[in-house]
C-alpha cells in the first residue's frame, strides 16, 4: 500500500515537469540560500569573536578569583609559570602569556591622563595578541626591554607624545607603595577600539614587575585557541588542572564569554535579527510554493474527480497529494543541502575577499578575506524550517481536495 | 529627577524637624563654620600615622603635613624608607604630586579627582575639596543631644544648587566646642558611601583635638584608614612659599 503511494506520488509529480522543476528551484534556491547565509553569519561571529579576543582578552584567562570584578592589584597569580606549562600541553591552545594591570597616572611633561598599564611578556604576547601587528609608528616592545613602553595612539595623542619620547608612570605598587617610572615610548599602536587605545600602555612584565612590586607574580594567564569551538574544552582541562595546583589565592578560569559579555550579548541580538529575516525568507519561499500547490490542484481537477469517480476515497487522496508534497519538498531541500554545502565549502576554503575594505580592516587587525563556517547546525537548521514551513503550506489545498465532488470535479474545465 | 525629588523630601523632613527653633542654639552655618575654623587653624604642622587596613594586609604610613588657610596644603611621606620624600601639593581646589624617584611633578587630572590618595580610603577629592563643606553646603541643625555633659550638634548638609560638590549629602556630629566627632559622606541618591569618625580627645597643639581619626567605606566593613595625630602645632601663618611647585620638589625630611 505504502509503496503504491510513494510510487503513484512520484509518478504524479514527474507529469508535469517543468511545474516541477520550477517548485523544487523554489525551494532548493531557498534551502541554498539558508545554508550559505547562516554559515557566513556564523563565520562571521567567529571573525568578530577572535579579533576581540585577540586585541585583549585571549579565549581564556587563568585569574585570582575576584579579580575580574575589582581589579585589585592584591589578587594575582603567583605560580604563573606552573600554570603556563601546563596549558603548553593542552594540544587546542594555540599561544598564551602572562599579564599584569595597574591603574595609573601616565603623564607627559605637560599633561596627565590615568590609563591601564600592563605588563606584557614581549615575544608570548605578540603570539598571543594583534597588538604587534597594528603599530602605527615605531616597533612592539621586544625581549629584553626594560624600561620602554608602546602605548595606544588615542592616548600618545592626548598626551601629545611620540616614539622616542619619555612618559612618566604613577600609581600604587602591589604592597601599597607607590610606584613611579619614567619609561621611552618605542611604538604607539591603534587596534581600532577606542577604549582601548585611549587607555592603555604596555610595559615589559619584568619591568612591571619591578616598578609595582610584585616579583614573581601577574594578574592574568592568558590563552588562545586554535578554534572558537575548542574554548570549553581547554576551559574543563584547565579548571581540573586548577584543582591540583595550590595557590595562595584561589583561582578561577574565565572563558571569552565572560572576560566581554558586551560582545556575547552583541552577537545574541545579532542573531535573532538574524533569524527573523530567515523566517522571513522561509515564509516567502513558502507562500510560492502554496501558490505553485494551489494551482496544481486547479489544474488536476478533473484528474481527482475521475479518482474519486473510480471509488478512491477523498482521505486516500489527499494523503497522496500530501505525500507528493512532502517528496517534493525533501528532494528540494536535499538538492539545496547539497548545493548549499558545496557552495559554503567553497568559499570555506577560498574564502570572499571584500574588495576595497583591505586597507580599513588592516587597520584593526581584520583580514578582508571572510569565511563561512559550514557546521552541522548551520547545513540542517535553515533546511529544517524550509521543509516544515512548506510541508505546513502544503496542507491547505490537500485538505481542499477532500471538498471535491466527483461529478463536478469531472466537467470542470 | 529622582535625586532632585529625593533632596527635596530630605529638604523638607529636616524643615519640619527644625521648624523649631530655640534661642540658644547657634546658626547652623555658624556652627560648621566654628567648627572648621577650630579643625583647621590658621596654619598648622602635624606629623600623622596614616594605617591602611585591608582585610588581608596592612600599611603603616608616616606624612608631615602643613596647612594654612582654607584650602592650602603640602603632604610630605617620612616613611616607609622607599616612599620617602613623596610629597603632594594641594592648593585651591588642584592638586600636584611629586616623586623623588623620577623627579617629577604630576598634577592630577580632574578626571583622577575620585582616585583613592596613597591607596587609602581618602580620596584626592576628599583632600582637593576639604574646604567644600563650609561653601558649597547649606547647613541645618537636625538633632542636639548631650553626651558628657557637652552639647553635640547633628547637622545635615546639602548642596547649594549648581556648587561643584562630589556628595550629595554630607551629615555632621559636631561638639559645641568646635570639635568634629563624624562626618558622614552621601552620594546624590543619598546612600551612605563612606564615614569619617573622630576620637580619642586630648590636649593636642594647646587645645582639645581628636588624635584619632578614621575613615570607614559603608559598604567594606573591614577596610578602613586610620590616621593618628603624632605631632600637632598650630600657628598664625606660615610663609606662602612653602605652597608652591619648587617648594613640592626639595625634600624637607
């Protein structure tokens, strides 16, 4: 009975060919256009995500418990470089470094502004961070500099300074004394964040260290990852390994989420705007393929009268038009899977390189070159709602079948 | 709106509560007025102990302070041995920093005014501003009682409309005699942020004077600065030229 049905279904909606043909486009180009769309939106989070992170936070930051929310120079992590060796081992962390922050005066023989200094190990971070990589003028600090700073050009603006010129740093060291230094400015950065190019200045770890009294100790153990997709885990290896070091301060693992919930609930509302012009598609999509239903149906009913006429009852038929639909529609959204996939693939591999933006997004440490992500979710979500959208829209003119009359349906013209 | 409205009804409660007053309780301006004038002095030198209590450490800090007038000021760090020689200058409503290591003089930005001074639990603007209560306040009497047989004022102190104030309100105790016994801070929705308590009287620079002052944040019970009173003189001027940049700049242990 079953295949009697599949095989009448399949029969039926080869009839009409080109009919046909234009309804799976429909739908396949609808499903394509999901897959594509959604891999891209995606890839593109992880774009926005790892620049972020690479200007500052890391995906994952070892850290005092406390420390994220006060900021108080006491909270540090001593064995930090116990730490760091064991997150060498863990074989998804791409790079890590070691950091430590003060708030302080950072003044210029004229004027003074408050900024965050930080502590940087030179060659860790420049694995770690863009911040190398978008030097406006002079060099990144490198190993074995001492007293010399790169700072961020919003602020060597405001404090009217350049490279070869001397700022003073004043704050408050570890163990309440104060902590004052003059230090050469060797390069002046810009990462494209206003925040972070007003305030901030980077000095060697040893020299912080020094001048704010905390030998053998930093602030922040951070680490990057080769994927997006590989944080949660380095974070569960990391926080197990926690629990067998000591610490005089207990510690904490922070993943990226946490480090910036700005930009996590940036990209939540991204989304949904996101998947509302989807479910806008998909309700278009569906509305041609009612219409393309509708007008079959005008058009075959002489073809059910005579069914019916023949003693096929109007329950049997339409569960076969709904099954000619629902074939239909599998097919098309399996075309557009395909398609889409291969389509995401393409570019995932050969990426789309944005013409004219090259030089903007060199700026900020971006590549102009974008790639979609094609996971699992991305390949099956969008192709899910085309099939239950249709399927819901192909119910509409099956149950109007079942109000044919036989003798009516068969003089119809 | 909701802080205007919420100074309004403070405004109006203490209206009510001193919609009686007795001939022998002094001006309310007066009083704070008095009662600076008795803190401060004309001039003065003191050697104070400045204790910085955290929870998990502690910081002891030895400061020679001169003051004249209202409003000038020159803090000199004596000890510990490595902060030595740091010195602040306070005069008007700014504020310059000097440290011996880089020989340099930084003069805090305004934006910095709210930063804590030396990590206590004083602020810059608590320094900068001292001279703020008896200017940009208007003062009433909101309580009298008698604790050892000497009359303590409770004044209530809100800001004059469109006066650069950091508080919103600012609660006094004060003695009859002139002596401060608290200060409370308020911010502009009129929660408590942090206390300054007076104690320990005793003969001090030829009058009564609390050796002992502390500073409590309302909202950190176990951070506190202590600062104790070791010397204390007062005298009727001291020369001008103490209060000025050079002056910041050449140590004077």
């Amino acid at each position: 009975m079953v295949s009697l049905h599949v095989r009448m279904a399949w029969r039926n909606i080869w009839r009409n060919r080109r009919r046909t043909v234009l309804t799976l486009s429909a739908i396949a180009f609808a499903t394509v256009l999901l897959v594509f769309m959604l891999s891209f939106q995606f890839g593109s989070y992880d774009v926005m995500i790892n620049t972020a992170v690479r200007i500052h936070t890391g995906h994952v930051q070892v850290q005092a418990r406390g420390y994220h929310e006060n900021n108080d120079i006491r909270l540090v992590v001593t064995n930090y470089q116990m730490i760091g060796d064991r997150i060498k081992t863990i074989p998804s962390v791409q790079a890590y470094t070691y950091r430590a922050n003060a708030f302080s005066l950072v003044s210029s023989k004229n004027r003074t502004y408050g900024a965050i200094v930080t502590g940087i190990d030179p060659p860790r971070e420049a694995a770690v961070s863009t911040t190398a990589s978008t030097m406006r003028q002079g060099v990144f600090l490198s190993e074995g500099d001492f007293n010399q700073t790169v700072l961020g050009e919003l602020l060597a603006a405001n404090l009217k300074v350049t490279v070869g010129d001397e700022v003073t740093i004043l704050g408050q060291g570890r163990d309440g004394s104060i902590a004052a230094t003059v230090a050469e400015v060797k390069g002046i950065y810009r990462s494209g964040q206003d925040e972070f190019d007003r305030g901030s200045l980077q000095i060697p770890l040893a020299f912080f260290q020094e001048v704010y009294a905390m030998p053998d100790a930093v602030h922040e153990v951070v680490a990057v990852c080769h994927s997006l997709s590989d944080v949660d885990t380095v974070k569960a290896i990391l926080i197990a390994d926690l629990a067998t070091i000591t610490s005089p301060y207990s510690l904490v693992v922070l993943g990226w989420k946490e480090l910036m919930p700005g930009l996590a609930q940036g990209i939540a509302i991204d989304l949904v705007s996101g998947i509302i012009m989807y479910l806008l598609l998909v309700f278009v999509v569906a509305f041609s393929i009612l219409n393309t239903f509708l007008m079959a149906i005008f058009e075959r009913t002489r073809e059910f009268g005579v069914m019916m006429a023949i003693g096929v009852s109007p329950n049997r038929l339409a569960r076969l038009l709904f099954l000619e639909a629902i074939l239909m529609t599998a097919l098309g959204v399996l075309i557009g899977i395909i398609g889409g996939s291969l389509l995401t693939w393409y570019f995932q591999i050969h990426g789309i390189t944005l013409e004219g933006v090259a030089e903007i997004a060199r700026q900020y440490g971006l590549s102009s070159t974008m790639y979609p992500r094609l996971t699992l979710v991305t390949a099956s979500v969008g192709p899910a709602a085309v099939m239950v959208i249709t399927c819901l829209s192909a119910l509409y003119p099956t149950l109007k079948v079942r109000k044919l009359r036989p003798v009516e349906a068969m003089t119809y013209v | 709106m909701k802080t205007t409205f919420a100074i309004l009804v403070v405004a109006f409660v203490i209206l009510l509560v001193s919609g009686r007053p007795s001939a022998e309780v002094p001006p309310a301006d007066d009083i704070v007025r008095r009662s600076f004038d008795y803190m401060r002095g004309k001039a003065s030198t003191a050697i104070v102990n400045m204790t910085i209590h955290r929870p998990d450490w502690e910081r002891l800090m030895r400061i020679k302070v001169w003051t004249k007038g209202e409003t000038d000021s020159l803090f000199t760090i004596i000890a510990p041995a490595k902060d030595a020689d740091n010195a602040t200058l306070k005069k008007g409503r700014e504020m310059w920093m000097f440290n011996p290591k880089v020989n340099r003089v930084i003069k805090v930005p305004p934006s910095m005014m709210s930063q804590s001074w030396m990590g206590s639990d004083f602020s810059n603007n608590d320094l900068a501003k001292s001279d703020s209560i008896i200017h940009d306040y208007t003062h009433t009497i909101t309580g009298k009682e008698t604790v050892d047989s000497v009359t303590v004022y409770s004044v209530t102190s809100l800001p004059k409309p469109n006066a650069p104030v950091i508080w919103g309100m600012q609660k006094l105790k004060i003695r009859e005699d002139g002596i401060y016994l608290r200060e409370e801070f308020y911010d502009e929705d009129l929660r408590l942020v942090k206390a300054l308590t007076f104690s320990d009287l005793q003969p001090l620079g030829g009058k009564l004077y609390p050796r002992t002052m502390k500073m409590e944040q309302a909202d950190k019970p176990d951070e506190y600065t202590v600062v104790t009173y070791d010397e204390l003189e007062f005298m009727e001027t001291l020369p001008d030229s103490l209060f000025t940049l050079s002056s910041l700049k050449t140590p004077r242990r």
